[in-house]
C-alpha cells in the first residue's frame, strides 16, 4: 500500500509531517547558528534598525521642504511606510536569500537541492532565515505605531481586521515577487539585479503614495507587479480617502485575494522554470 499522499502546503511539496519536520530542523539549525553568536546577532541587529532609520530619515527630509507629498501629510506617508516596510522586512526575513538562486543555478548547487527527496523551493527558503532582518522589522513597526497615533482614523471593525492583516498580506506580495522574480536565473546567467529592480525597487516605491508617480509606473506596480495593495491601497482605505487617480474604491479593500494571485503565479513561474532547468552537467 502506497505511503501517506503528497500534499501541497503553501506551495511547497511535502510528502507528510515528516517532510515537515525536516523543513522544521533546517530553521531551527540557521536560527541557532546565529543566535550562538551573539555579540555578532546583536550588530546585525543595530545595522538593520539603522537601515530603517535612515530609509525614514529620507521620507523626514522631504517633508522639511514641502508640507504635503502627493496630498498626505507626514503622518499619513509615515503610516504608508510603516505598513510598506514591515511587509518588506517580514517577506526578507523569510525568503529574501532565494534571490541567490542565479548563484546556485550558476555553479551547481542547485543539482544538490534537486537530488533531496524535498521540494527544491522548500529547501531553498529554509536553506537560510536572518533573524538580523527583525531589527528592520521592529523599526518599521515602531513607526507605524507612531503614525497610527497620529493620523485620524476612524475606527471600525473591518479597519482594525484591514490594519492587523495589511502587514501578513503585503509580506506574502513581497515574497512572491521574490520567488518569481529570482525564478528568472532559471533563464539569465545572473539574474540578480532584474530581481533586486522589483524587490528593493518594489519596496522603495510602496513606501511613498502612487500619487507622486507617474501613469505608467502606478499602472506597473499596481496591476502587473502588485505592490500598490502592500501599503498605498490599504492606507486609503484606512484614512477613509479616495483614490486621486480614480481607482475604485473597493481595490483598497483587496490585499488578501491578490496576495494569494500572486503567490499562486509565482509559483507557476517557478515550476515553468524547474521544468526548464537542465543542471550544469558536472
């Protein structure tokens, strides 16, 4: 009689608990491996609230020269970029290494994750976990605290759900972005920086309201790399504001569904690409 089913959670194929615990021990050996270093995880730590703090401290400067950007206030772009970089530093810590995946591509390394009885993706997410990316992570939620003390929100339940879910939903936009994105190693000989153009890209401009873009650039990363929904569109519909570009008011509303599109054609660029992949041949 044939073993349990495969099944596929989150995209990943495993083949029962145990597969799971196997996905389990590898974080658990990254975790402590640096945790065991601890002076060393402590600066890295620093480091990556200083990156945060310097990345608001571009948002502050602005605002020492206009009052408003794109018609919202300090506190207002402060809330944007609390939700923008809280999805960013969450979907970084959890799949931000797998745009090294040119680098495996390149060198053979990936045959070896091909030859496990895992799934390759699976073990290319587990196959690192930087618990120094939290540092960037509570900077931006500490930020986003702040604005939210700031700003006049008119509270409800479905905002508070909206608010709560903004940050999971947009880390699962960023992570799919990763993955398909770093899936073109699968085609380019290094693929790095096509990748880091829509990742860091995507994160930069997710932390400033569309409003201050142009045509085709909120059009791009909002309906074909959808990082609009990560903070702009949810923040709107937390201030109660309309669109000024004349997007329906329910896209604001729409984090969730299209944080399961896009993980669900990542993953389709993916496969496309393992499909194609024929191994360096030493």
């Amino acid at each position: 009689m044939a073993d349990t089913a495969d099944r596929v959670v989150g995209g990943l194929r495993t083949d029962g608990p145990t597969v799971l615990a196997a996905y389990g021990a590898l974080v658990r050996s990254r975790v402590a491996a640096q945790a065991s270093y601890r002076t060393s995880f402590v600066v890295d730590i620093a480091a990556q609230v200083l990156i945060g703090l310097v990345e608001f401290a571009e948002v502050y400067v602005v605002f020492t020269q206009v009052s408003d950007l794109g018609g919202f206030s300090f506190a207002e772009v402060s809330l944007i970029f609390g939700l923008a970089t809280a999805a960013f530093g969450l979907a970084d810590l959890v799949v931000g290494h797998v745009d090294r995946l040119p680098f495996y591509v390149r060198t053979g390394q990936l045959d070896a994750f091909l030859l496990r009885p895992l799934s390759a993706l699976g073990q290319l997410v587990t196959s690192d976990f930087s618990l120094r990316r939290l540092g960037r992570v509570a900077f931006s939620l500490l930020v986003l605290v702040i604005a939210l003390a700031a700003v006049d929100i008119n509270w409800t339940p479905a905002r508070v759900a909206l608010l709560l879910s903004t940050p999971i939903a947009g880390a699962i936009i960023f992570s799919a972005v990763f993955v398909a994105t770093s899936a073109v190693g699968f085609w380019l000989v290094d693929g790095t920086e096509f990748a880091n153009a829509f990742t860091y890209g995507g994160n930069y401009l997710s932390s400033f309201p569309f409003t201050v873009f142009g045509s085709i650039v909120r059009r791009t990363f909002t309906f074909v790399i959808p990082v609009a929904f990560v903070a702009y569109l949810p923040a709107l519909a937390l201030l109660g504001r309309d669109d000024r570009m004349g997007m329906p008011a329910w896209l604001s509303w729409s984090a969730g569904p299209v944080a399961l599109v896009a993980w669900l054609v990542a993953l389709l660029v993916w496969r496309t690409g393992l499909r194609h992949y024929t191994g360096t041949g030493s």
